[in-house]
C-alpha cells in the first residue's frame, strides 16, 4: 500500500495552497497533500538528468500512451491527429469560446460549477447564461426544462464539468446522451472538461460515460478535455489534452491559439506519459484512501450539522458543502476567522457554500473537521 499518510510540510515550496494564505491552515485549490507515483517522479528525474531543455513537442511513446489510455479507460480509438496537446484545460476553455463565439454570443452552463467556468466567455466578449443543477431523489442533475428555456438562437456553447465540480457527481449515459441531444438540437459545442474521471470513487456503480462514448452523430460536436493532472498530483506541471472528432471543429479550435499560448512544458510530456503508463497501481490505493477520507467528512458533517447539505461524492476529493439552511450568514468568514482556509461557493456561483479539499492526509482532515464543525454549525 502507498503511505498517503506521513504528512508532507509543503509551506515555502512556492505551493499556491500552502503559501497563498500561510496563516491558514489550507483545504482549498484542488491539489493534493501527496508525494506523486514514484515513477512520475524518476521519468521526471530522468529527464531533467538529460540537462537540456529546448523547445519541446509530443514524443511518439506518449502519443502512444494516450491512445491505449482513451482505448482502455474509455474504449475510444483515438487516431493521431484527434489529439490536441495543451499547457493546461483552462486555457482550452478559453480557446473554445474563442473560437467558437464572436461579441454578444452566449456561453452555457449549470451551477455551481468550477470558476473558470463562469469567466471564460469574457476572453470572446461573450455573455454567460447559467442554470442551476437541481435535486432529483438525492442526486444532482440537469433541469432540462429550465436550460430550454434559457438557451437562445445565439448560444454557441455549453460547458460541461463531468465527474462535475464542485459536487462530485458522475452523471449517468442517459443524462450526457440528453444534454448532447440539446446540444445538437441547439447547434451548440458540447466541451466536456472529464478533467476528473479518473478519480471516481466507485466505478462499479458510477462508471465513467465520456462525450466520446456518444454516438458518432452526437460525438462529432464534442471537444473533450482531459488531463492526468488532477489524479497524479501534477498540475504545478501543466498539461492536458483536447479530443476532438471533427475536422473543422479541430481546426477552429487550434487556429484560435493564435500566439497566445506557450510551447508546452518538456518536463510535462514526460510526466504525463509516466502517469498513464505506470500509475494505476498508485492511483488505486488513492481511490481507496480517498474513499475513507470521502466517508469520514461525510458522515462527520451529516452527524455533527445537519443543518448543512453534503451531496453523495461519487468522484473528486472536493466536498460540497452547503450552508444556506443555517443560521450562519457568511460560513467562508467564519472558517477564516477559525483559521480555515477552504474555497468560497461564491465564485462557484453560490454564496453560503464552501467546498473543502480532503485530498489529504486523514488524521489532518479530522483535526480540520474539528475546528470546521462548531463554527459553522453553531
Ligand atoms: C473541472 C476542472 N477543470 C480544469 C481544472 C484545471 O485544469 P488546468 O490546471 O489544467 O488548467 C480544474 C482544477 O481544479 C478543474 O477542477
């Protein structure tokens, strides 16, 4: 079994978690507290020992890597030239709506959702149209009737977080296969950030569907983005990648980098392809250790404020945290003056929310959940 508890003092190693705020005690930005694969690691070590470091490009054995990852993790044969390599899924959020939309054309999706979502139509001068997720029988999903009626002639793209963050849902084949066929109805791009699928906590029960498991018809307007850094602890590093079916969609979309983008990280490939290739043993015993960890803060919170609402966390080690039926008017403040520092709902697109990280060692989550409780459930 991998150690995933012996803490790891992180403060004054340039981390943005541990060092942005370092009089708080940090469970926010999605990292983790842990060591990544060990062979991450050497392929790292091995090609920093090679001591030059020009201009990179995808070497074959990752390309290779990548294509029997998308076979055996989500059974698509991905040719070649499909692949778009990135320095990271944000910026390709930003070139969709880039590509995509032009002054006063509309960007949409469902809330709460992950930051950028809600910014990058600005990049295209673009304007945002949102509609919550609701509850249907304890489990988060799409309002269909409400996106119907928030989708105008001018939307060009919706934007998709599965498994979704903040609130860890993997959502159903019935559910991507309907919101693709809105899609479709509504001549929009389906970009589908899967940025989190490897983390799913049960597949068994919650497997992963992808945009690229559509149907060809449906699949032709996806762009999915995915990336091995969520899962490998290695998003300090930069990199993801872009599928994408189409030829022309394809097209749109790389032309739209036009020069703002930097070469990718020569380091990076190398880790990616070391992630994908030799990780899944390690990445196992993290779902296993991230599962107690899931368990413990949700059975914490429902027992000790339940008043506060934990959705079933079905992937991520991000937990959801809502507040609106307490008596406490600013939870984010309150955890702050306690010493906390955990990510505010308001820039998810709900205030009175908090998400908390638990991808950290158990014994830390506990002591976290003791200062986090009385506070806010007082
Ligand atoms: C849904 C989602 N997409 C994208 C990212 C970040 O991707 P990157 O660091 O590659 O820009 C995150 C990070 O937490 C995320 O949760």
């Amino acid at each position: 079994m991998t150690d995933f508890d012996t803490p790891i003092a992180r403060r004054g190693t340039g981390s943005l978690k541990w060092d942005k705020r370092p009089e708080l005690n940090p469970l926010w930005v999605a990292d983790m507290d842990f060591v990544s694969p060990p062979e991450v690691i050497e392929a790292i070590r091995s090609r920093v020992d090679h001591g030059v470091f020009g201009y990179a490009q995808a070497h074959p054995s990752l390309v290779e890597t990548l294509q029997s990852y998308l076979q055996n993790r989500i059974g698509y044969s991905a040719p070649e030239e499909e692949i778009v390599h990135l320095g990271g899924l944000v910026p390709a959020l930003s070139l969709a709506a880039r590509a995509f939309g032009k002054a006063g054309d509309k960007v949409l999706t469902c809330t709460p959702v992950y930051p950028p979502f809600l910014g990058i139509h600005h990049d295209a001068a673009m304007e945002l149209l949102t509609v919550d997720h609701v509850d249907s029988g304890g489990k988060w999903t799409f309002d269909w009737q409400a996106l119907e009626d928030k989708v105008t002639p001018d939307t060009k793209i919706f934007v998709l977080s599965n498994p979704q963050n903040p609130m860890g849902r993997v959502f159903a084949e019935d559910e991507i296969t309907q919101l693709a066929t809105f899609c479709e109805k509504h001549d929009l791009i389906l970009l589908s950030d899967e940025i989190h699928c490897d983390l799913i906590l049960d597949e068994e029960k919650t497997p992963h569907f992808s945009a690229l498991n559509l149907s060809e018809a449906l699949r032709d307007r996806t762009i999915t983005l995915l990336a091995p850094s969520k899962t490998y602890n290695i998003a300090g590093l930069g990199y993801a990648f872009a599928v994408i079916p189409n030829d022309s969609i394809r097209r749109r979309f790389t032309a739209a980098r036009g020069h703002t983008l930097p070469e990718i990280n020569c380091i990076a490939y190398y880790a990616a392809e070391a992630a994908y290739k030799h990780g899944e043993p390690w990445r196992q015993d993290l779902l296993a250790y991230l599962r107690t960890n899931r368990d413990l803060l949700t059975s914490t919170i429902r027992e000790r404020i339940p008043g506060a609402k934990v959705p079933q966390i079905e992937a991520t080690y991000l937990a959801w945290i809502d507040c609106t039926a307490l008596q406490i008017e600013n939870p984010i403040r309150a955890v702050e003056d306690a010493g906390l520092y955990l990510s505010d709902g308001a820039f998810f697109g709900h205030p009175r929310c908090v998400r908390m990280n638990f991808g950290t060692q158990t014994e830390r989550l506990k002591s976290a959940l003791d200062t986090f409780c009385p506070v806010v459930g007082s």
